[in-house]
C-alpha cells in the first residue's frame, strides 16, 4: 500500500510540474506593472522565457506615450529599437520589418508599421509561443 501512494504522489507531482512550465502560459510570460517616467510616458516590462527550458526572464519594454494614445510600443533593450507596436482600437499588433527597427519613434515613418495582426510569437523561442496582449495602461 506505501508503493501504491508513493507512486500516486510521484504522478501527481510529475504532471503539475509539466503543466508549470508549458500549459500554464503565465510562468513563460507576463507583464509588469505599470511605471510612470518624468519623460511624459507609461512603461512596463514584458518578461519572458525564450525557451521552455531557460531558468531567467529575458525582457522588453512596452512603452505608452499619452501624446499618442492609440499605441503601445514594444522597445527592445538589448538592440535598443523599437521593434513593433499593439493597436489599442484595432486590437493587434504591427510588427515592423528589420530593416524599419530605429531606436528613435521619430525615425520610423508611419508607413513602416505594417496593418496590425495577431500578437507574433516571443522572441527567439522554439515552440512558436504567441506574446500575450499588453495590459491596459492607467489613465491620466
């Protein structure tokens, strides 16, 4: 009977550590809180596992700028560009072409964003994870 409940315990702890990690989609990826910058701009930061096995976050901002309320920006760090955009109204997201990423706003002409679609897939991921949609940024 010890076997019995051992194994039964083992199981039972094998399939929530599966489910954890893949079929939870919270523990690959998530979003901050909302921040506040004395540039006049919202900011938060999308925290994701690039692969199912990675043991720390890998990140971008999500920028917002009340001059331009229709869009949230997706600015990467690490190549320090923006790299796409979420449309509010329209409810998806523009992701721009290499040769259109800059790292100034101003810099990437309107014609470059491309009709906003489905959320792409996280960076650099093996599973083809789709990113989740930004939360809503506090009103002023």
């Amino acid at each position: 009977m010890r076997k019995v409940i051992c194994s039964a315990a083992l199981a039972i702890a094998s399939i929530g550590m599966m489910c954890g990690t893949s079929d939870a989609g919270y523990y690959r990826q998530y979003y901050s809180g909302w921040s506040y910058s004395s540039y006049n701009y919202h900011y938060c930061r999308y925290y994701y596992y690039p692969t199912t096995y990675a043991t720390t976050y890998s990140y971008h901002y999500v920028i917002y700028y009340p001059a331009q309320p229709r869009y949230y920006y997706y600015y990467n760090p690490y190549s320090q560009t923006y790299w796409g955009r979420y449309d509010i109204e329209a409810k998806g997201y523009s992701l721009l072409a290499e040769k259109d990423r800059k790292g100034k706003l101003e810099d990437i002409p309107e014609s470059a964003f491309p009709k906003p679609g489905a959320m792409p897939t996280v960076q650099g991921t093996e599973d083809n994870l789709k990113m989740e949609v930004p939360p809503a940024a506090p009103k002023k």
